[in-house]
C-alpha cells in the first residue's frame, strides 16, 4: 500500500490545501494530512480545531486521515507507514524554503523521498494568512476556503 504525508500547520486548511489532498489521493492509496505544531508559530486555531476542521472538508475522501503531532514530519512519516513527503509549491518563494526542508529531511532519512505538487494557476496566491486577513475585512471567502468551515472562520475574525 502506497502511503503518504501530508504535513503542514493548515491553520486553517483553504481551498489550495484541498486541492493538493485531492490530488495526491488520486495518486497514493492512503494520504495522512499531519498537523504539525511548530513551537516558533502562533497559531490562530487549536490544532484540535484545525483537525475537526480538516476533517470536515475532507469528508468526501475515502482514503485520507488527519492526525495532530509534535514529532519532526519524517518521524511521523515512519509512525504512520508513509514513505513519501507531500508538499505543494506556489512560487519561488516556496521553493526556496522546501528545497531546504526536503535535503534536510534527506540527510536524516534516506528512505523518505519528498514530492512536490505544482499549485494551480488559480490557488497559487492563496495561503492560510492571505484568508485570515481577508476574513478580517469582511471579504467573501467562498473562492478560498472549503465551504464546510467558511462560517467558523468567519465567526472567528469577524
Ligand atoms: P507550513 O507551515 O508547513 O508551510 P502550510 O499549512 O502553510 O504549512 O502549508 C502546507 C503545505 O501546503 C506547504 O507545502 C505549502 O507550500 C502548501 N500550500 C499552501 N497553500 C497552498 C496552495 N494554495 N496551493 C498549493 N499548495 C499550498
């Protein structure tokens, strides 16, 4: 069975997220999106939320499972049985960052190979920040984010 990760801190989860999950569990029998906590963020929802969240977007997926941790992604990637890193690139910007992430994770483990997923044209300038500060300006959410928690955003910022 072919398992993949998909980390990240999902705070919250937008359409471009979404977009990637559907795609990599098209390609892999099971995808576990991975809420990571990162000590060095704040986030704006509880890593609780942010998993009830995930998994209410996610409902129409068979083969995907959300889990929370604060293990490094490859630990989690061995805890679950995955050997492949999901991770979306939107610009250079990003790759930048996960150029560095994805050696890293080279040098601790060899058995984990990362696989990056081209955002789509129309999700490339989306990010959880970009949301939240849309949502703070009244804005319509409904091009960003998964309509099963637009509402809790909302309420959230508003
Ligand atoms: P992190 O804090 O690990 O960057 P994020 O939740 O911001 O976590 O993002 C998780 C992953 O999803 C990253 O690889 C990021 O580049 C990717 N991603 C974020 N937004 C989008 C998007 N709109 N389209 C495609 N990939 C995205």
């Amino acid at each position: 069975m072919k398992i993949a990760l998909y980390p990240g801190s999902f705070d919250p989860i937008t359409i471009g997220h979404l977009d990637i999950i559907e795609r990599s569990a098209r390609i892999f029998d099971k995808v576990v999106i991975a809420i990571l906590i990162n000590p060095r963020k704040t986030p704006s929802f509880s890593s609780e939320k942010r998993k009830e969240m995930i998994e209410r977007s996610v409902a129409h997926l068979r083969n995907v499972e959300v889990v929370v941790s604060s293990k490094l992604a490859i630990e989690v990637a061995k805890d679950h049985g995955a050997k492949i890193l999901i991770r979306g690139i939107r610009a250079v910007a990003d790759y930048e960052y996960e150029l560095q992430q994805a050696t890293t994770n080279m040098a601790l483990d060899e058995e984990i190979e990362t696989l990056f997923l081209v955002a789509r044209p129309e999700y490339s300038f989306l990010s959880s920040s970009v949301a939240k500060e849309l949502a703070r300006y009244h804005c319509d959410l409904a091009k960003i984010l998964p309509d099963t928690i637009i509402d809790e955003v909302e309420e959230k910022f508003r």
